[in-house]
C-alpha cells in the first residue's frame, strides 16, 4: 500500500510526467524494501527507485507521504541523486542529517517538503553507504518546529539500485 502511495508521490516530485510528454512509469521491480521504475521523457529514460520509511516519529498530528529517491537521468549525466521527502515543509535553512551505520551525512539543502544532497559528490559517497548499510535514520524539522526521524530499511536497496543501474546503462 505504502508503494502505491510512492508512486502517486513521484509524479510530482518528476514534475508532471504527463505535462512534460513524458510516459508513465514502469515498474522494473520490487526488492525487499525498495521498488524500481523507469520512464522515458522528452530528453531520454529516467530511471529511479523508492522506498517509504519503516518507522516515522515526531510529535506532529498530520503528515504527508514520506520516501526517499535514487534517480539515474542519463540523458543529463545524472546518476545517484538522492531526494528525501519529508511529508511537511522543512523549516527554512532546515538542517537534514542522513545517518548510515557509523556514518552521518548533513550537506543537505531543502526547498518546501524535499531534501537533496549539496552535491554529486556527496549524492554517491550517500549511495555507497546505503549498498553496504542495513537501515537509513533521516532527521529533520518542520516549518512547525517539530523534529521528525524517519527509518528506512536498505533490504533490497542493492539489488534495486542494480536494475536500475542496467536499465539506464546505456548512456552511463
């Protein structure tokens, strides 16, 4: 269910497929915890994957979809770019940490209810963490003032960053 949910989210974080002539996503497939699509728009395919968190806290009455994204747009030289969403407006120069095991990421900027790493760099020192990693913890701030931690389980994170990894090959 919370996939559906997912999917219905990441139209508008694509930016509307339809609008932009682009083809509705494909589902490559589910992997554990994470789910893979595909897609072709104007410039070429989009490939992507998603997963919603295990747990979410934080003292808040009412929340919206909360997912983490790792898009591949080759036709842009674009791979690994990580996108969180929250389900709320962060709060402005909001502070985003990733933590991954031992590791703690926080060059994150934010802009209404997504986070995204500060650069390419940091997008893929995030995604190695998360192929070797067994759970993700996502801290943030709502324009409310109310601080969220979101778990997310990285079971099947691999074997979904694989496919579409080889779905949008040819141009990497």
């Amino acid at each position: 269910m919370k996939k559906l949910c997912i999917l219905a989210g990441l139209a508008y974080l694509l930016g509307g497929i339809s609008s932009a002539g682009a083809e509705a996503p494909q589902m490559i497939g589910e992997y554990g915890d994470w789910v893979a699509y595909y897609y072709r728009d104007k410039a070429g395919p989009v490939c992507y994957m998603a997963s919603a968190p295990k747990k979410d806290e934080g003292k808040y009455t009412r929340r919206g979809d909360i997912y983490a994204v790792v898009t591949h747009r080759p036709s842009e030289k674009s791979f690994d770019v990580i996108n969180i969403n929250a389900g709320y407006t962060y709060k402005t120069d909001a502070k985003v940490t990733i933590k991954i095991g031992a590791k703690t990421f926080d060059r994150l900027f934010t802009n209404g209810d997504k986070a995204w790493s500060v650069s390419e760099k940091v997008d893929k020192e995030i995604v190695e963490a998360m192929k070797k990693g067994s759970r993700m913890v996502v801290h943030g701030t709502s324009s409310k003032g109310t601080q969220t931690k979101d778990t997310y389980s990285l079971n099947g994170f691999s074997s979904a960053y694989k496919a579409i990894t080889n779905k949008c090959k040819s141009s990497k």
